[in-house]
C-alpha cells in the first residue's frame, strides 16, 4: 500500500466515523496548491470549506502567526488582547455593526446571534417573542441551537428531542415569510447564499423583503455569513450587493485564515442586552485568531482584491456554461464570487461525489453541497489560470463519467 492508503486505513481505527475522509493525507500547501505526503500536487477548489481565503502559506499570514505565536497564544476574556481590539475595529469599519463577539466557529456564532435575539426581546418586556423563522435548504452549524434552525431534516435523524422555537419557511417566498412571521417571533435568520444548502442565492430584493417583513412585525434580521461573507462574493459580505444591512451576524471560515475563528457582529442597540454573564467562551478572540484575522481583512480590502474575485468567479461560471453545453449534465450553474455551485440532471447517471473522486484523480480537488450539487469555494486568490486548469480537470471527469456511469 502506498503512505497515502496506510495511513487512511489507521484512521478507521482511531477516528469517530463520522467523516468519509478521502484517502489522501495532505502534508503542506502553496498558493493555491496542495501536496499530499507522497508529494502529488492538487489545485485546492475547496480551500477547507470557504476557509482558506489567502490560500496556503501566505507570505503575509504566515509572518503575522510566527510573530504573534513568538507572544502570546491565550489570554482568556478575563483580560484584553490589541489583535481582538484591532481586528473588532475592522470588521465593524467594513459592515453595519457597532459591536462585536469572537468565538470559535460558524455555529458558536450562530448560536450567539440566536441567544442575543431572544435576549432582546426578553430584556425589552417581550418575553413571548422567542421563535426563530429559517429556511428550508438552509445550514447554521452542528450544535443544538443551529442544528435545529438548520431546516433539513437528514441533519436532525437520531438526534432528538430538539429546542423548540423554531419556525421554517421556503428559501426566496417573501409571502410564505410574511405569514409565518407572528408577534412570538424573535427573528429572522437567513443565509444571503445558502453553501451546504446548494449555492443558493437569494432572489433579487427577497433580503429587502425580510428586513421589511422584520421591522413591520418587530422581530430582528439575522444574515449567517458564514461561508459567504469576508469577500468570498467579490463584497466583503454577501447581503452587501443589496442596500439592505441586518442587526445581527454570523461569521467565520474566512476570517481566520484556516485558524477557528467566529464572530458575531451586532448592532449598539442589540448588543447592549449581552451584559456580563449572558453569554462567553474561553478560547474565542484569542491573540493568535484574531492576528490572523487582521491579516485577512487587511489583504481582502486591498485595492482591486475583491474586484479580481468578482472577475474570476465570473469566468468560472463561463466557463462551466461552456463546459455543460458539450456534455449536458447540469440543470443549473450558479453562484457570485467564488462560491459557485453546479446541479446535476436528474438524469446524469452519477453524483456529485463521483465528480469529486474523478478531478482528485486528476488533481484537482472539488467538494458537494448535497449528493446532486459540485461545489467550488476556492481560495480567493483563484487566478484565470486556475479556473482553466480546474475545468480541465472537471472536463475529464465529466466525460470519463457519462461514458461509465457511476451511481
């Protein structure tokens, strides 16, 4: 066996198996690129998940963590850290927000931003108004709280009871919003671009639908950021492309770099009912996260930094139209920036994974947001030549796949 599958067959013996990991151990990156310990080199389409937004060994973020590990690593909330303040003052000098929480991951500030929700209503004297509207389609991390605001069902199998208080409605139909919208209602919380969802995007004006249907009825307007925001859709944050700002939101993936990192950013009037002992978390801030979320932030507003992504992402949607015009096995090609999602044919007689095993065996790696939808989420330093190198690859699989099937 080779080092790679040595090792992959020692991981069924000590990991949980809950993951289906693919049998390559990566051993460093560069760029783009990733090379496994046998040393083959793959184009990173994937970037962790939308986290790796410099890519791998950023001159710049990688200078900033030797530093700042040669300092300090930890401090607590007990006391104050100039990266948190530093990297807090940037992230409300580019969004709506006035105040900011740092935590670990997506779904530890989704469930701040569903706690603070419900805490403003309680301390405003609405003490029924505790329910959460979500959407179908929709992903807000593994815990209980965002589990359950999470409205797919697969995610929910074998783990009940759930918290209750949360009410669905259809992604993109402001009627369906409107109705289940009630006085008991705390928020809003919608993903502008649903990831694991399928690369959604929401409708034109369907953001300025909620923040209309929440001020009428009084509830408050959530967007989970997340996998779509630190410039990911060629704006700093996806809702962005719209006038239209929430009171609360979620952030993580991007913002670290490829360090845990969340935030929930809030607006003066929200944040303030999160008084001392509301809310907490030992590790979130840290100095060594929030270093590298400073280095992040200062790349992706760079001069023409975000406008390249737009550019970029457009030309990868080009090019996978032009793709699917030869072999005919995607319904829809959608996405902005460099989150860009394409779905399969109810006929094409293979799965997203399928692709996915095929481009890793030519050297690229892609992911899936469900079994019938190809993700891409690039680092976003993804150049025209990249996107002419991952095509390639994905035309390859493609067409090895409609030849033998593989479902």
């Amino acid at each position: 066996m080779t080092n790679n599958q040595t090792l992959a067959a020692h991981a069924k013996d000590v990991f949980v198996p809950n993951y289906r990991p693919a049998p390559v151990v990566l051993d460093r990156g560069e760029g783009v690129y990733l090379y496994d310990i046998e040393g083959r080199r793959y184009l990173d389409m994937v970037a962790g998940i939308a986290v790796s937004a410099l890519g791998h060994a950023h001159p710049r973020l990688t200078e900033v963590l030797q530093t700042q590990a040669a300092k300090l690593l930890h401090t607590s909330n007990l006391y104050l850290n100039r990266p948190a303040l530093d990297l807090a003052d940037r992230l409300v000098a580019h969004c709506f927000g006035d105040r900011v929480f740092f935590c670990n991951s997506g779904a530890e500030a989704n469930e701040a931003c569903i706690k603070a929700a419900r805490r403003f209503a309680y301390m405003n004297g609405d003490r029924e108004r505790n329910r959460i509207v979500s959407f179908e389609r929709s992903f807000h991390g593994r815990t209980y709280g965002a589990l359950t605001a999470t409205a797919q069902p697969k995610y929910h199998e074998g783990f009940g009871p759930l918290p209750g208080g949360f009410d669905y409605a259809p992604y993109g139909d402001a009627s369906a919003l409107e109705a289940l919208v009630t006085e008991k209602t705390a928020a809003i919380l919608l993903e502008p671009v649903q990831g694991e969802g399928g690369v959604n995007l929401a409708p034109s004006g369907f953001l300025a639908e909620c923040r209309r249907i929440a001020d009428r009825k009084g509830a408050l307007l959530i967007f989970d950021e997340v996998q779509s925001g630190i410039g990911r859709t060629g704006k700093m944050f996806a809702h962005q492309h719209e006038p239209v700002a929430p009171d609360l939101m979620a952030v993580a993936k991007g913002i670290g770099g490829g360090l845990a990192l969340g935030a929930m950013v809030a607006t003066g009037r929200v944040a303030e009912v999160m008084q001392p002992g509301s809310h907490g978390t030992t590790y979130g801030g840290s100095p060594l996260a929030c270093a590298a979320g400073v280095a992040v932030i200062d790349e992706v507003v760079k001069p023409g930094f975000m406008e390249r992504v737009a550019r970029v992402g457009q030309l990868l949607l080009e090019r996978l139209d032009q793709l699917n015009q030869r072999h005919g096995v995607f319904s829809a090609i959608r996405g902005r920036g460099l989150i860009v999602g394409a779905e399969l044919t109810e006929q094409a007689p293979f799965d997203a994974k399928d692709i996915v095993a095929e481009c890793r065996a030519e050297g690229v790696l892609v992911h899936v947001a469900g079994p019938r939808v190809l993700r891409l989420v690039p680092p976003l330093i993804l150049s025209e030549a990249h996107v002419d190198e991952a095509v390639a690859a994905i035309d390859v699989a493609l067409a090895r796949l409609t030849r033998d099937g593989a479902r």
